[in-house]
C-alpha cells in the first residue's frame, strides 16, 4: 500500500533521503513543509510533490498525509 509521505524540511538530507524512501516501500511524495518559500519550491520540480506548505499547521491537518518525516540534523536534536 503506497502511502502518501509528507517532509519537513528544505535542508540537505531530504535530497538523500527521498529516492531510497520512495523505492524503498513504494509511498508518494505528497508535500513539503519548509519556513522559506523559496526553498519549498526547489522541491517542487524535481520531486513532483503535489503540495507544497508554508504553514505547518495545514500540512498537519491534511487529510491525504498518511506519514510524516521530520528530517532535521542530529545537533538539532539533542
């Protein structure tokens, strides 16, 4: 069952993260969550996402996000 996948982050590691989610288990990129327009919209045309957010609230809320993939560096972390 492909499920559609939600990320929150423009950073580096989405770029690496996403081919191996996306063959991996078969799901669909659906939409990225970022604070800068302009780096959501670099996600936009390379990785076909169909939705792309600004306000992490409405990602959240979405009805059509089945899972979302907090992608943020390991310094940011602890």
């Amino acid at each position: 069952m492909a499920l559609n996948l939600a990320l929150i982050s423009t950073g580096f590691i989405p770029h690496q993260a996403i081919a191996r989610i996306v063959k991996r288990n078969g799901s669909q990129l659906y939409s990225i969550y970022g604070r800068n327009p302009d780096l959501v919209k670099q996600f936009e045309s390379p990785y076909g996402f169909p939705t792309l957010s600004m306000d992490l609230a409405d990602l959240l809320s979405d009805p059509n996000v089945d899972v979302v993939y907090i992608v943020l560096p390991r310094d940011r972390t602890h």
